[in-house]
C-alpha cells in the first residue's frame, strides 16, 4: 500500500487535534472541579450567601474554561482546515500545533481554578467584599490565562506559516520544538500563577484593608512567574522563524529539538516555584501590610533565584540553536 504525503499530513491533523482537545481539557475540568469544591464548602459555611458564590463559582469556572476553549479552537481547525501539500513538512506542523495548545492549556486551566475557589470561600467569609473579591479573582485568572494564549499564539504562527520552502532537514525538528517549547514551557507558569491570585483572595478576605497592597503584590508576583513562559515564546519564535540550512546530519536537527525540550521542561520548575514565592509573600502582606517593602523583597530575590534554573534552561537552547 503506497500513501502520499497529502495523506500523511490528514493523519497529521487528526492526531494533532486530538492532542490539542485530550490534553487541552484537562487543567480546565480541574480548574473547574477545584472552583465547585470551594464553593460547596462557602455554602456550607453561609448558606444564606449561597446565590453570591454560586455566580462567583461560575464565572471562576468560565476563565478556567477558556484554556479549553483554545484547544478546542485548535483542534477544529485542524480537523477541518485544508493542509493539502506536497512538503514533508506539513506532516510535523499539526502535530507540533497539537502539542503546543495541548500542554499549554493545562498549566492555566488549573491555575485559574484556585483564585475562583479562593473567592468563594472569601465571599462566605466577609460578604461586604464580594465585589473586590470578584474583581481580585477576575484579574489574577486573567493573568493565568497568558501562558494559553502564549501558546495559542504558537499553534497560530505555526497553521498559518508556509514552510514549504525550508529544507526539511534541520526544519522539522526546529517546528516540533517550537511546539514543545511553548507549550510545555506554559505549564509551570500557569499553575505558579494561580497560586499567587488564590492567596491574594484568601488574604483580602481575611483582611478586608489589604485589598490594594495585595493586589499589587499579586500583580508583580504574577509578572515574574510569566518571565519562563515567555522564555518557551522567545525560544518558539527563533525555532519557527530562523532560516536554518539544509543538513543530511540527524544530531544537528535533534538539536533544534532539544532546544525546544530544554526550555519547554526546564520551565515548569521555576514557574511553580515562583508562584510558591509569590504566594507567602501575599499571604504574609495581607497579615502584616508594615512589613510589605520587606516581604516583598524577599520575594523577589526568592523568586529570582528561582529563576536561574530557567535560564540555565535558556542557556542550553540557545546553544543548541546558534553554536551546535
């Protein structure tokens, strides 16, 4: 049986499309799951409130969902786009979309889960805040968010560029790590993210006139967690952009992929750990707001340390990239 490249590419999209839907699925139903167990206890807690938490419940749960509706874009368009070529190519391209929106929606389901729990039960606990609340939760699960989009922005780039044109050796390589990079690299940012904007709602519950410390402690918080994310970006958009010349070396393109898996594994760690950083740090301001230039100092040297083992990360793809 002979199959030709037009056929190998539909098998492409349709396996890519069930990663992006099969992967892409899973931190949002979590998400969404931890946001409902949060708002069983607050009801539990005040059940005269219990119509409050339940709106607050589902718009927590509607953010989380947004990461699943990125994979469900994705997937659709791979399923039903018309990717007919005759470059090898295109057989890497649905299958590296897949991966990226895929892993990338699973960090920022999960992490927009907690800020919405966090704000159910800081309802049940001072109802005269539910709107700043809201709000707080509002913001923090927008900022999880920006991990999905960086990697919706990837499987765009990456449907949506002709690369018929570049030799297929070292090039596949370098778009299945574009993928790898942006989307596991969302992973880490997504959950330490979320970890920021649940404490920041459980402080300003706990502590009504912390409000707007904690908030823009959770805001410069959030900021450095993202800092791995866009190192998977930066790392994505070489790997996709760069004009790379034609190799007959199978060590060469793997290095282009190991660039991708570089940076895609090696920030998961330092984006959780920043959250974990980020987290005390809101949770002691909320306490203790005369201590906040100290706290957050702290923070920030903790967090930075955190992040050198992302650009050792870094490091190694550029490398890989520019020097193997």
């Amino acid at each position: 049986m002979t199959i030709d490249i037009e056929t190998w590419v539909k098998v492409a999209a349709f396996t890519g499309s069930g990663l992006a839907m099969g992967l892409g699925a899973i931190g949002a139903a979590i998400g969404e799951g931890y946001t409902a167990a949060y708002a069983n206890s607050a009801i539990s807690r005040s059940p005269n409130l219990s119509g409050e938490i339940f709106k607050s419940m589902l718009v927590g749960q509607a953010i989380a969902e947004s990461a699943s509706i990125f994979a469900l874009v994705i997937a659709m368009l791979l399923l039903f786009s018309d990717f007919s070529s005759q470059s090898c190519l295109m057989i890497m391209v649905p299958i590296s979309a897949g991966l990226a929106m895929g892993f990338g929606a699973i960090g920022s389901g999960v992490g927009s889960g907690f800020p919405a729990g966090a704000a159910c039960m800081g309802i049940a606990r001072q109802p005269a805040m539910s709107a700043k609340l809201t709000t707080n939760m509002l913001i923090g699960s927008a900022v999880c968010q920006t991990p999905a989009i960086f990697a919706l922005v990837t499987s765009f780039i990456l449907l949506f560029t002709n690369f018929s044109s570049s030799p297929v050796s070292p090039t596949w390589a370098a778009i299945l790590g574009a993928g790898l990079a942006s989307g596991l690299g969302a992973i880490g940012s997504g959950l330490g993210g979320g970890f920021v904007a649940g404490a920041s709602c459980e402080g300003i519950a706990r502590q009504p006139n912390s409000a707007t410390t904690v908030t823009n402690v959770m805001l410069l918080g959030q900021a450095v967690t993202q800092t791995t994310a866009i190192y998977g970006l930066l790392i994505s958009f070489i790997l996709m952009f760069k004009t790379f010349a034609p190799t007959d070396s199978i060590a060469a393109a793997v290095a282009l992929l190991g660039a991708g898996l570089s940076i895609g594994i090696g920030a998961i760690g330092p984006g959780i750990g920043e959250g974990l950083a980020a987290q005390s740090a809101v949770g002691a301001i909320a306490k203790n707001q005369k201590a906040t230039p100290d706290i957050t100092r702290v923070m920030l040297v903790g967090q930075a340390v955190s992040e050198s083992t992302g650009i050792y990360s870094l490091v190694i793809s550029l490398v890989l990239i520019f020097v193997i």
